[in-house]
C-alpha cells in the first residue's frame, strides 16, 4: 500500500449552510449485511469475480460519497470526464473534467478520502486503463 498522506476532515457544506442532511450514514452492521447478501443475487450465484466486483463498487460507493453514476464514470484515462489521479507526493483527487459529469455542473478537483485511495491503489498500475469500476452484466 502506498502512504497517503493525512489531511484535515471536510466539513459538512449541508450542516455549514444550517441545512438538514437528506439521508441518513449507513450504518457498519447494514453495510455488512448488504455486502454479504450479494452472494444471493440470481446473477451472482455463480460468478464469485462479479459478486467481488459488485461489493468493491459498494465500497466505493460507501468510501468515496459519490453518486452512483459519478462512481460509474470515474475513469483511469486522463481525457475521461471523471479521473481518478494520483501523483507522487500528492494527495490523490478526483478531477471532474466536464461540468456534465457532476451535479452542480462545474470543474473541479476534489481530494479522495483515505479509505477510497486505499481502494483504488490496490488496482496494479499496469491494470489502470479504462473505467475504475466494471458494473458491466448480461445486459451491458
């Protein structure tokens, strides 16, 4: 694993701007279970590299605070829309490209959590080609 270096906690722009969350943190004992019960999804029974690739995809999810379609576009290809970049020495980010990719509509480079980089660093640097998570299926 790589050292990644520690930064200071961001705060809640909701709670800031004295709004009300809208959802809820899913607790450690529900994401347990969820990861779990991905075994006993039809389409995964009998395929134990889609059922590892469905829980790193909630991992993700649960690390990184993005959106499902964020996650999905998040790409290794520096002319992507979405890219994951680490740089030695660097804090690694998510660097938003396109306005269209994100929400707010807007460019922006954005730190990743300790947890998601962690993540996304166990991925070979060879391997690093493409989108960083695979959701693909029997429908595509």
């Amino acid at each position: 694993m790589r050292d990644i270096p520690v930064r200071p906690p961001t705060p809640n722009a909701r709670r800031s701007l004295g709004e009300k969350p809208k959802g809820r943190p899913v607790a450690l004992e529900e994401f347990e279970r969820w990861t779990k019960a991905v075994h006993g999804v039809e389409q995964c029974k009998e395929s134990a590299p889609r059922v590892r690739e469905l829980q790193r995809i909630m991992h993700g999810l649960l690390f990184s605070g993005l959106r499902m379609a964020e996650l999905m576009a998040l790409s290794w290809e520096t002319d992507a829309d979405v890219v994951a970049v680490f740089s030695e020495g660097e804090v690694p980010i998510i660097s938003w490209n396109s306005p269209e990719a994100q929400k707010n509509n807007t460019v922006a480079d954005i730190p990743m959590t300790a947890e998601f980089a962690d993540l996304l660093a166990e991925v070979p640097e060879t391997k690093r080609r493409g989108f960083v998570f695979d959701a693909t299926g029997r429908q595509g």
